[in-house]
C-alpha cells in the first residue's frame, strides 16, 4: 500500500526538517559527550585524521575536519542556494510583500545581535566573532514548530522559513565579504571561467545533472585555491542550475484520455506513466534539490555538527566572546526580527500573514536565536582555532539550547487556546476567536 506522503511540496519540507533537527541534537550532544569523556583524546584523533585524494600529479591532503567544513558543507550550501534561488522565483520571496517582511525582519535580525556582540567585545580580540549570532538554523526552528502541531499557523511556519532563506543569504554574503583569506587571483579567475560554463549551460537549458555535477567540483576546486571560502562554489553553482514551471497541458489531456468510459482498466497503468513523466518534467533545479535533501538532512549535518559540536568545557571557559554571542541571539534575535517586521507593517510595505499576531511573531524571533550549523561554522572561520573559538562555540550551544526551550515554551503559551494572543494583532488584521 502506497504511503500518504505531505500534502504539499512545502509540508514535506517541514516534515523533513523535524527529523533533520531531532537528529542534529542527537549527534551535537554526543560529540558534546564524546569531547568531555575520558575518550576526549579519541575524539581529537578522529577529527585530525588526514585522508589525502590524489589525481595525476595533483595532491590534496586535508583533516577529516576540514573535509567535512570545506567539503560536505559545500553542498549544505548549494542545497541552500537552491532553496533561495527557488523561493525567490516561484516561492514565498516571490510575493513583494511576503518578500518584504521576511528581508525586513532578517535585516533586523543579522544587524542587532552582529551590533550586540561587537559592543560587547569592541576593542577585543574575540572582535572578529561579530558574524557568529547573525544566522537562523531552519532545521532546529522548524523541528520546534513542529512538535507544537497544529496550534501554530501555518503562516507563521512559512514566513520563519523565508525569514531563515534570507539569513542564509545575508550569512552567505558575510562570509564572501569579511570572512576571506588573500586571493590567489589566477585560482580566481579560472573559478571564474568555471562559473561562466555553468551560467552559460544553464541558459541553454541544459538539463543533465551529470553537466552540473562535473563543472561543480572543478569550481569547489579553484574556489578551495582562490582564498575565498571553499563552501561559496555551492551557492555559485546553485546559481547556474535552470528551473522552470512545467506545462501540465498535455499530462491532463492524457489523464482525462485515460478516465474515459470503456477505459477503466487502462486508468492505473496511464496513472503510472503520468507519475514517470512528470518526474522527468521537474526541472533540473527541483530535481537536484530533491535529490540533495535527504543527504543534507541525514548525512551532511549530523557529520558536521559530529565534527564542530565537541567542545572541551575546560579548554577556554566563559567570557565575553560567550557572553556577546549568547546575547547576540537570545536577545538581538528576537529584537532585530520582530523590530524589523513592525517598521516593515508600519510603514504599509508589507503585512502579517494571515492568522499570525504579533505574540507568534515573538516567538518566531526567539526561536530565531537558534543559530546552530551556521553559527558554528562562521565561529570556525573567525577564530579558526584556540580559546575564543572555544567560548564562540559554547556561546552558540547554549544560546540555541535556551532560544529553542524558551521559544518553544512562549509559542506553547500564546497558543493554549489556539486563539489567544488577539490582543496583539498586526494593524489592519482581523486575530480569529478563540477557540471553544
């Protein structure tokens, strides 16, 4: 018997990022465990472990821990490019005022915790840490969300996954800018040519991912050599996979072919055929982020945060580098987002969607301060190695731990009733009543 998947593209989305979360806290906490264990020596071993990839003359010899951050993170970040390039051309972002609040509200939500921590670490040497409380992990939110179910509007689940997309996009952005060691400009320029081919077999409607897959490597490649961050090829590269909207013309003419009378018998084999051409009608886009989903989900993350959530409690302590990434998303977050989105419906550019009040808005905002996977990985590349990477990283575990526990509890208050938080509705939206 066929399983009854989601309703929805979008509600299989959800569904996955749930699990997605529930095994990233799996795996945090037993590289967390492992790292403060009597095996602690074990776990560094592991991470240190070099696996070298040799190719003619070529060598490349890297840390199983650098594999995983410059490696498998870069197709997290093609996946992430993918979903932003969707969102912003058929998705949520494509509506200017869906598309409004969410950049409002994630503008605000990078620029104060970014400007909290530096003021509290402003002529210090954990400074350069100021990108750390800047990002929203979807996976943890969304799982959240989740486990509240149905008493969260779904409005609320699709503006905290815009809101995350343009975080991602405003993290991307950060960590090109600021977050680069010197350029090799002859690297840079084949990347560039590299890129070129990809943009170009795009417009051209090439469809084969095989096409993509191949210029993709050679483009991680010469980005790993330019000094930008090895990860920025996947966003490039998402950048250059086609989509399109399929025409259901034909499909439905041959379904209602197919339900004519006489021809019942032949209903279930067409059926089949329709599936079959309508998964190769997906465009390339649809069908590599498809494809892609579950790696991400099930295999790239829980290596990353096995990789990046061991932190030795006693290696650094607690300090102001802690202190400024804690405050950054705990405090900046819901205050950068909800701050955001008001000025955004204050000034008539966007509104509220429907059923969602102000009371949800602030528990989306908390719920933003879980900053998880990008958090830790900006960490890495402001401090690299030490004490203050150390504190950055303790600073990101526990502000997620409390922005989960807190905006999970206040989401769980509002919606007692499933109505309740009316008094707090946007201007010019109706809260509906309370349920009985």
């Amino acid at each position: 018997m066929a399983s009854h998947a989601p309703a929805s593209p979008f509600a299989r989305f959800v569904h996955s990022e749930a699990f997605a979360g529930l095994l990233l806290v799996c795996t945090a906490v037993i590289a967390f465990v492992w790292a403060n264990s009597p095996a602690q020596g074990a776990y560094a071993a592991l991470r240190d472990t070099h696996l070298a990839v040799s190719v003619g003359g070529a060598r490349l010899d890297l840390s199983l821990e650098h594999w995983v951050n410059d490696g498998l993170m870069a197709v997290f970040f093609l996946l992430v490019g993918l979903e932003i390039k969707r969102e912003l051309l058929i998705g949520e972002l494509a509506s200017r005022r869906r598309a409004t609040l969410a950049i409002a509200a994630a503008a605000g939500g990078m620029l104060v915790p970014g400007s909290v921590y530096a003021l509290l670490n402003a002529g210090g040497p954990g400074v350069d840490g100021w990108g750390v409380p800047m990002a929203t992990d979807i996976a943890f939110a969304l799982g959240v969300l989740a486990l509240l179910g149905s008493r969260i509007p779904l409005g609320l689940k699709v503006f905290l996954t815009a809101l995350a997309i343009v975080d991602d996009l405003g993290a991307v952005l950060v960590i090109a800018l600021f977050y680069t060691s010197d350029l090799n400009l002859g690297a840079l320029a084949l990347a560039a040519l590299t890129w070129g081919a990809a943009l170009l077999a795009g417009r051209r409607g090439v469809s084969s991912l095989k096409v993509y897959g191949v210029l993709g490597v050679v483009l991680w490649l010469l980005v790993l050599q330019s000094g930008l961050h090895a990860t920025i090829a996947g966003v490039l590269l998402a950048l250059a996979v086609p989509i399109r909207k399929p025409d259901p013309a034909g499909y439905l003419t041959s379904l209602t072919d197919a339900a004519r009378p006489g021809r019942e018998e032949q209903v279930g084999a067409r059926l089949r055929d329709l599936e079959d051409l309508l998964e190769r009608a997906q465009s390339p886009l649809h069908r590599l982020e498809h494809a892609l989903h579950p790696v991400v989900t099930f295999a790239v993350l829980p290596v990353f945060a096995l990789m990046n959530a061991g932190v030795t409690v006693g290696a650094g302590g607690l300090g102001t580098v802690s202190l400024g990434v804690v405050l950054g998303l705990l405090l900046g977050k819901p205050l950068g987002v909800v701050g955001g989105a008001w000025l955004a419906v204050r000034a008539g550019v966007a509104s509220l969607p429907r059923r969602v009040t102000w009371r949800h808005m602030v528990g989306a905002g908390i719920l933003a301060g879980i900053g998880f996977t990008m958090s830790l990985f900006v960490s890495n590349l402001a401090f690299e190695t030490g004490a203050l990477l150390t504190q950055a990283k303790l600073g990101v575990l526990i502000a997620s731990v409390l922005a989960a526990v807190l905006g999970g509890g206040w989401l769980l208050l509002v919606t007692r009733n499933r109505g309740s938080g009316a008094g707090m509705s946007a201007p010019g939206t109706v809260a509906p009543p309370p349920a009985p």
